[in-house]
C-alpha cells in the first residue's frame, strides 16, 4: 500500500512538472507571438525640403502641406505598398549653401524619394547629393532649364515647365500683346532669376525691331532700389522683364510706380504669388507675371484645393497643386513599381501617366513633366486673373 502511494504521488508530481514546463513553454512563446503580429510595417520615407522659415516660406509651406495632405490620404487608404507613409522635413530657407546639408539630412535619416526643393539654386545645390545616394528628386517649382537639359541630374524631375519655356511666353506676350519694343531684363542674380533673363534676353534679341535697352542684376535683400529705376526711366524702357522672387520684384514695383513710371512690368511665377500683392498693395496693380496654366476645372485640383481649405481653413498658396501633384506622382512610382529601388521608381515615372491636379501627366527622358505649361497672370483688383 505504501508503495502505491509513492508511486502515485511521483507519478501527480511528474504531470504536475510536465503541465508546469508546457505552460511556461506557452508562456515563454505568446510575447514572442504578440510581438511578431504588433510589428509595425517599416515606412515609405518622404523627405520633403524647401523654405519653411524666412522671406519665401510662401513658396515652401504649400508644398509641405500637399505632401502632409497627400501622405495622409495615402495612409488612409492602408498605405503604398502596406506599408505607412512618413515624412521627413527640413528647411532649406530657399539657400543653396543649407541645401546641401538638408539633402544630406534626408539621405541620412532614410527618405525613399524627396519632394523639393523649391527654389532651383537650391535644388542644383542638393541635386549631387540626392544623385550618389541615388534617390529620386521631384521639384513642384524648380523651373531653371539646366536642372533637366544639363544632364548631370538624372535622378531629378519636375511637376513645372521650365524657365525657357516661361521666358518665351514673356517676350511673346510683352512685344506682341503689350507692344512694347525697347525693354530692360533684370534679374536677381540667382540660377532661377538669372536663367529666366538670360532665356527672356535671347529671345527678344531674336525678335525685329526690338531692342534691349539694359540687362542687369540686382542685389537680393536690398532696402533701395532706386538706382535700378532711374536707369530703367533713362533708358526709355517701354516694358520691363524681371527674373527674380517677390521681395525684390514688390520694392521695384513700387518705386516704378511711386515715379508715376508707365512702363510694363512682366515677370515670372516668382512673383506670381499672392504675398507680392500683399506686400506692394495698390502698387501690384497691373502688374504682369507667367504661371502654370489654370486647370481650376479638373475634379482631381477641386478635390486637392477643398482638402486644404478643410484642414487649414484657408486658400493653397503658390506651387500646392504643383507639390501635390509631384507627392502623388512619386507614391504612385513606387506603388507602380512594388519598390523603393532607384530604377524601378524612375522607370514608372518616364513610362506611365498618373492622374494629378495639374493634369494627367508623365516625365520625358529630361526629367520634364509632360502635359504642363505656362500661362500670362494680370493683377486686376487685387488678384491674378489669367489673360486669354
């Protein structure tokens, strides 16, 4: 009898040992389990650069917005590829020389494409950095020509024409609609303003019976321009062609007009931007600037135009469509493509058209958006009407 009870009660504590080791084994796998189904889906990184901060942050923050507006109704939707959307932002202020490190901060933190930059000093400062770590670039605004026709940077894009385009609509439209056959070109000096004079000066000089009567650069940030101004009066300019951005383009506007100066003054889609109107008032009346051609009508621009009024309470400024047609075009590449590789994105984006707020649109061999261009803005009452 004894010996039965020994050996039931080795044989209890034997099971007992058994279930114990079988429910610490269970124990032992089930965070393993929970944390192999918790684990998040690493993220398609979109970097985003341009000027958030300082004079031409109107330029920027659009375009920060679209990417923040488009990321979002990507994630919404489950994400590219099942995996989140996260973007990485950084400012440049519009300067080549904190370009260079805000597109090394990109490349270092992971970002899979990049949306930007916006100004194309900027841009050309970044593009080599982006290039060797063979990221694309997609720019909602960089315009100069040299960004694609160069052919040093074939791993950039744009959702914009380029400034050779924009300078000939310019002269075209200053000659034969304006009438004007002496004309001064200033710029800023800058890659942007600098290339749309050069391009604006070439044409007109190809043109009979019009004359250039000054070509000249201006120092960006300056308090007075005045000098400039009495050079472009003694020259009897009947128009003036302007390269730049806002700043400087609403100074010189306004001590034109202070000078009761009736000369033409036309611009590019620098200073078609609503802060110029703010800034130089009664003076931006008349005032003549090229932009990216309305496409007000399209479903895809309502519907991007109504996401940022019900998220920011206001109007998109400059470049929003731009920016948002260019994060949609690179989600789109790599969804498209079932990778974040470098040549799998850039083949999608050069062989097939995505729909966008500006138009349904693919990139040529350049880098150039097919599909968009240019189009004359007057300032009549206070805002930009488009000229037909």
């Amino acid at each position: 009898m004894r010996k039965l009870f020994v050996f039931t009660l080795v044989a209890v504590l034997a099971l007992a040992l058994i279930i114990g080791g079988c429910a610490k084994k269970e124990e032992a796998q089930a965070p393993a389990e929970v944390a192999e189904e918790a684990a998040p889906a690493e993220p398609i990184m979109l970097g985003v650069a341009g000027p958030y901060s300082g004079d031409l942050a109107s330029y920027g923050i659009p375009s920060m917005r679209a990417a923040e507006l488009v990321a979002e109704k990507y994630n919404n939707a489950g994400g590219v590829l099942g995996r989140p959307v996260k973007l990485l932002v950084e400012d440049d202020v519009c300067k080549p020389e904190v370009a260079t490190n805000t597109a090394t901060k990109l490349v270092s933190d992971g970002a899979n494409v990049v949306l930007g930059h916006i100004c194309s000093g900027a841009t050309k400062a970044a593009l080599g950095i982006y290039n060797d770590a063979k990221i694309v670039v997609m720019s909602p605004s960089a315009t100069n020509p040299d960004l694609t026709q160069s052919g040093d940077y074939p791993n950039f894009f744009r959702t914009i024409a380029s400034d050779d385009m924009q300078a000939k609509l310019g002269v075209d439209f200053t000659v034969n609609q304006l009438g004007a056959k002496k004309v001064a070109v200033i710029h800023d000096k800058g890659d942007y303003g600098k290339g749309y004079a050069e391009f604006a000066k070439k044409y007109l000089e190809e043109m009979p019976g019009v004359e250039v009567v000054l070509f000249e650069g201006i120092t960006p940030g300056a308090v007075d321009y005045s000098a400039i101004v009495q050079k472009i009066e003694r020259m009897g300019a009947e128009a003036v062609m302007y390269g730049g951005y806002h700043p400087e383009a609403s100074k010189i506007v306004t001590q034109m007009k202070k000078k009761k100066m009736d000369a033409y003054f036309v611009s590019d889609d620098g200073v078609k931007d609503d802060t110029f109107i703010k800034v130089a008032g009664e003076f931006a009346e008349g005032v003549y600037a090229s932009g990216p051609m309305d496409v007000s009508q399209l479903p895809m621009y309502q519907e991007a135009v109504q996401a940022y009024k019900d998220k920011y309470n206001e109007d998109p400024g400059a470049f929003y469509k731009e920016g948002y047609a260019a994060a949609v075009a690179l989600l789109n590449a790599i969804e498209k493509a079932g990778s974040t590789e470098y040549e799998a994105i850039e083949k999608v984006l050069r062989t097939e058209y995505v729909d966008t707020p500006v138009g349904s649109i693919s990139f040529d061999a350049k880098g150039d958006a097919i599909g968009v261009g240019f189009s004359m803005y007057r300032v009549v009452d206070g805002v930009y009407v488009e000229q037909k």
